[in-house]
C-alpha cells in the first residue's frame, strides 16, 4: 500500500477547492438572475418624469468675474515665490 504523494494530495485538493468555487459562483448566477426577475415581477421599473430643460448660460464671460480670477492667480503667484 502506497501513500499518495504530497504533490497528488495537493493536486487533488486543488481540483476539489476549485470545484467547490465554481459549483459556488454557478449557483450566484442563477440565483441572482432569479432574483432579478422576481424583483422586477414584484416592483416593475416605472418610467422616470422627463426633467424640464434649463435654458443655457450666456457663453460670453462676465468682465467682473474675470478681473476677480486674474487677481486671485496673481495674489496665489506671489505668495508661491
């Protein structure tokens, strides 16, 4: 009677852990599918009210803004020197 090698032992508990985890994975599949039609046969999406369109910013610039900005990248220049 021989014993089985620590390399077949390893072997074979590896095909063994691997098919657990597919037999595991295969049945997360099919059962999250079923809950998926379930929920929906329960719960059916419903169509979200359309969001009424807001009319679009002027594209120009606002001069104030722009002379605020400017002065804020100067003031964060100086103070980096």
């Amino acid at each position: 009677m021989s014993e089985p090698s620590l390399v077949a032992q390893g072997l074979e508990l590896m095909v063994f852990g691997m098919g657990v985890v597919f037999v595991f994975l295969t049945m997360l599949v099919f059962v999250t599918g079923f809950m998926s039609k379930l929920v929906n046969k329960i719960a059916p999406v419903q169509e979200a009210a359309p969001v009424p369109v807001r009319a679009a910013a002027p594209q120009g610039a606002d001069p104030q803004l722009l002379k605020v900005l400017s002065a804020a990248v100067k003031e964060h220049r100086a103070r980096q020197k």
